[in-house]
C-alpha cells in the first residue's frame, strides 16, 4: 500500500477522533459550583464542587444544585435519592454546623467503623491541588476536630442500604388496641367510609380504634374496630409514593398490602412500614386539618410519618346476678359496673337446656340493673359490657320462675245519675299536676282505680292494662279467645282486650319471642305507638308529621316509634319533660305512670273524641 493511501487513512482517523472529542465534550455535564474558595488565607477547592465532580466521574450521575454543603442530606433526599445513617463505598457524607457545612466522597468504608473520605474545602486534610483525604469516624452524630462540625448521615448514589436496614420491627404485643395518632399535632387516623383520614379523637362508632394482631414474621394486621373484617391496606398493594392507604376486607395469610411493620419508638413516635413497599405510612403534605387524606411516601422521618400509638382501653366484664320473680312479680338483674363499659347489653334466653332462644334483648342500658316480669319457664342470661369498639360478656345464670298468683281484675265502676263532684280517691288532691287527667279519666270511664279508694298515680302502668284502657275507649268490642300469645291465658282481665288490639293491629307483641309481655311496663314510645295505630285504626286526621329534633334524646327513639312520635308531638298528646337546663326530653325508653297515662288519654280524647 503506498505512502499516499496511508496519508489518507490517518486524516480519515483524526477527524474522526475530532468528531468523537466534540461529541463527548458537548455530552460532559457542568459543574454547577464554584471551584476555588480561600479560607483564612489558604486557598482551596470548595467541598461542593468536589464532591459533584467525583460523583460525576465515577458513577456517571451529575446532581443538581444541592446548596451549602450542609444541606446536601435534605435536599438530595428531596430530589428523590435514598439518605441514611450507614456508610457505604461511593456515597456522600454531609456534616452540618452553625455556617455553610461539608459534604465529602466516600471512598471506602474501613471494618472498624472509619471511612475513608476525599474531599475539599478542609484546610485539615489538604493535600495537592486544594484537596485532601481523611480518615475518620462514620459514626452519625460524631464530631470532626474542634467539634464544629456534626455528621448527619449519608446520601446513596447506587444500591444503597434499606433505610430499615439495621433496624428490627418492635413487638407492641400479640393482640393490642390503640389509637393511631399523628405525634406531632395528635391527630387520631381513623376510617371514613373505606378511607383512612385524619378524624376527630373519640369516634363513637369506634373508628378511630385500630386493633393490632401480630404475625408470625413480626409484622401486624391492622383492623379498624368500626369493621372488623376490614384492614390497613395499600392500594393495589402498590410501592410508589402518595399511594392511597384505606381499608380492605382481610384477604390471604401473606398480602404484603395488608402487613405491616413498625420501627420505634425513639421519642415516643413509631414508623410504620408496609411489606409491600420501602415507603411508610405519611398524612398527605403533614396536614392536620380533620379530613386530610393518608398514603405512603418515601421514608423521610419527618412529622407526617411519625406516629404515636395511645393504648384504648376494652370493655372489661360484669359480674351478673339475679333474683327470679314469678310470673306476675318481677325478676330483677343486678351486675358490677365493668371497667371502661359505658353501656351494657341484657341478652334473657328460655327454652331448656341445651335448646335455648331469645327472649328478649335489651340494648345500652347505662344503669347497672334491669328488672322484667318473665312468664313461668327456665332462663338464662348474660349482660355484655360496651363501648365503642369492643364488648366482654359477663357470667352465664340461669335460673327458673314460677308461676305467680295473677291479679284480681278490677272492676268498672258504676255510672252514677249525676256526676259527682269530687273523685273518690285519697291519693289525688286538687292542685295535683294529675289531677285534670285522673278527674277525665274517672268520669269518662277509661280509668279506674286500684281499689275504689286509690287511684295509685305512681305506680307504673303494665302493657296489658293499657290495652284495657284502649279497649275501653273504643267501646269493649267483644272477640273469640285464641291462644294468639303465650302469656294471654283465657279468662283475665285482659284477655279481650289485649286480642281485640291484637286483631285490630293496634299491638303486635314482641315478635323475637311471640309474647306479648302482659305484665311489663309500657314504655311511653310503646304507649304513643299504640295509640298512634288506634288512631289511624279509627281513621282520625294524624296532620302533618312533625320535628322532634329539639328534644335533647330524639335519637333514642326506636326506629319502630318515629312516626308515632312524632304524630303525638303534634297533636299536643305528647309534651316532654324539662331537663335541669331547660331543655326538654322525650324518655322514649321510661316507664309510664298512671298519673301520665291518664293526662295523656285526656289529651287524646279531648282531640279525637269530643
């Protein structure tokens, strides 16, 4: 080959080392700091530009402007890198002071815990060229010589170490209850719906009360004890920041978007980690306002990963005890007060032995006993404990009740030719707040006394001898006798009457035990609901239904009493009693006394009949 052809070729080769030169030379990153300081005197390479550029030459990856060298762990963090407190080969180290601070390369990591950095802005390590290396401690929080500079940890360029990684997940216990607090402003998370948010403390339904169960791995499933079947959950068990985390129903021995492990507690606060994801549980840009939405996002211990975790405390149980009554007497059910109940829960079972089934249940009572005219059979019984998310059932007694001696009926008086002008009983006087009603209700023949003496405004009015009234006001419509209820034998008092509304459908009895409960004390929503079905039975004009809601316990009225309640306040049967404040209560659940059965009868008919 000629001196000609070789020429060519070599020109051929420059210009293309040229192009490549010009090419990586336009592809190289720049530098974004200074490179030159001077510090008392003594000129230097500044640290930042240093650590950029050993970054860039030996991982390939160029930072952006990370600030003073003190604020490279935060804002590196920011922009997305991994930051802890393990030095490994080829990261940052950043000390911080009272000024500008310091970032140094780490070239290796010695095996008795010193590092081997190469940096520069240090006038006590300078070496050629306004840089230096050092040995020194990795330890985060130690001090460099003359203690003006603290190390704060370390920022990852490669694979970094899990930030959990020296961490093991604490063991809060096998079966615990807490709340689920935000530490640094005590916001309690709770659920909303299928939504985990921020909410205010003491939920009454119970959702801000979580319940941890301990897994064999360490980690817990997370319930919330408004539903019990549902979980902490991460979407889709996804591992991307500002991933949702709401409730799902528990699914799996194994789902990593349902386990969760907790690190802690340093200053009273635990983070708390999903198996499906490096992030942690966060409150949406560490808000606190009730409603702020929570996710996942990347491990920053800040404040809106810090969570408190404050024992709430479990219904503990009762010690129940019972003194049968008889058939026409009642049978009383006293119980200790259980620590942390608020409410308790009375569950009477009859049958025999071993084939059992409800009686009657009878729901958040607040005092500590209850009393029932059962018919004759065996029982048994337990009251539960409640609050708002948990319940504990008190001992089982069973127990028999005899039949009872039934009282005498009383008979109707007969009508006088001229009405009298006094009542013959010694217990109503005039000036009486009753008096009106027992006057009424004595001349008009609905009411009677307990004996031709006593009227007995007192004592507490039973279901069948409200029935009686009722049937007297229609007119004593005579019926065939059925054995339509257990406890309405043939032959009382009562019997007519309590059939006669029966087919009439002004009463229905208790349709969890088919009884009608002749003998247990009408409740004033039990009275009014009769009485509102005798009306539309006597097709009377109800008028417009009306709002109860100023009443201080219109939310204690059963479901199956609105309507009726409402009708009765207005028409003016039904007026309430005044609190202490001067605020006005319904008592849907109390008992009636004959005083007020007979003012209420008279209201009644005073509208409807005359």
């Amino acid at each position: 080959m000629g001196k000609r052809v070789w020429k060519r070729i070599l020109a051929i080769c420059l210009c293309m080392a040229i192009i490549l030169g010009n090419v990586m030379v336009t592809k190289a990153a720049s530098n974004p700091y200074p490179e030159w300081q001077t510090i008392n005197g003594v000129t230097t390479r500044r640290c930042t530009w240093y650590a950029w550029k050993l970054t860039y030459e030996r991982t390939g990856i160029a930072l952006p402007g990370l600030g003073n060298g003190g604020q490279w762990y935060d804002n590196a963090r920011n922009a997305g890198y991994s930051v802890g407190s393990t030095a490994v080969a080829n990261c940052l180290a950043v000390w911080t002071d009272s000024d500008l601070g310091h970032v140094g390369y780490v070239d290796y990591v010695n095996s008795n815990g010193t590092m081997h950095v190469l940096e520069g802005g240090r006038t006590d390590c300078l070496g050629t060229g306004g840089i230096g290396e050092i040995t020194i401690s990795s330890t985060v929080g130690s001090t460099r010589s003359g203690g003006t500079q603290t190390l704060k940890g370390f920022v990852y360029l490669g694979n970094a170490p899990k930030w959990y990684s020296s961490m093991t997940p604490v063991n809060i216990g096998d079966d615990v209850y807490a709340h689920l607090i935000k530490n640094s402003t005590w916001n309690h998370l709770g659920a909303v719906d299928n939504n985990v948010q921020l909410v205010a403390a003491g939920q009454a339904d119970g959702s801000d009360v979580w319940h941890f169960v301990r897994q064999s791995d360490g980690s817990y499933v997370i319930y919330n004890c408004k539903d019990s079947t549902k979980v902490l959950d991460v979407n889709n068990a996804a591992s991307a920041s500002g991933t949702n985390v709401g409730l799902c129903t528990k699914w799996g021995d194994n789902n990593g978007a349902q386990k969760w492990y907790i690190y802690g507690p340093w200053s009273g606060e635990y983070i708390l980690k999903p198996q499906c994801s490096d992030a942690v549980l966060d409150v949406s840009n560490n808000g606190s306002a009730i409603g702020t939405n929570v996710q996942i996002w990347t491990y920053n211990n800040s404040a809106a990963q810090q969570m408190a975790l404050y024992p709430a405390a479990k219904a503990e149980a009762s010690t129940l005890s019972v003194t049968p009554g008889s058939s026409t007497e009642p049978t009383t059910f006293s119980w200790t007060k259980g620590k942390n109940a608020n409410t308790y829960n009375v569950n009477i079972e009859t049958g025999s032995p071993g084939q059992m089934h409800t009686y009657k249940e009878v729901w958040n009572l607040q005092d500590t006993f209850y009393q029932i005219t059962l018919p004759e059979g065996y029982y048994e019984v337990c009251v539960y404990g409640c609050n708002s998310f948990s319940y504990s059932g008190s001992n089982v007694v069973k127990f028999n009740v005899q039949k009872g001696k039934e009282p005498e009926p009383v008979p109707d008086p007969e009508p006088e030719p001229d009405t009298p002008v006094g009542l013959p009983y010694v217990d109503v006087a005039e000036g009486d707040w009753f008096y009106d009603g027992a006057y009424y209700n004595y001349f008009a023949g609905t009411m009677t006394g307990t004996d031709p003496t006593h009227f007995a405004p007192y004592a507490t009015l039973v279901r069948a001898q409200f029935a009686t009234i009722l049937h007297r006001i229609e007119g004593k419509s005579d019926v065939a006798y059925t054995n339509r209820f257990p406890d309405v034998p043939d032959g009382q008092f009562y019997s007519t009457a309590v059939l006669w509304a029966a087919e009439a459908k002004v009463v229905t009895g208790y349709t969890d035990s088919g009884y009608f409960g002749t003998n247990d004390p009408i409740t004033r929503e039990q009275m009014v609901t009769m009485m509102y079905r005798y009306a539309n039975y006597m097709k009377y004009e109800s008028g417009e239904p009306t709002d109860i809601s100023k009443f201080t316990d219109a939310g204690k009225v059963s479901e199956f009493a609105e309507d009726a309640m409402k009708w009765a306040v207005g028409n003016g049967i039904i007026e309430g009693k005044e609190n202490e404040d001067n605020s006005w209560r319904l008592d849907p659940q109390g008992n009636t006394s004959r005083a007020e059965c007979a003012i209420i009868i008279m209201r009644f008919l005073e509208k409807y009949k005359k």
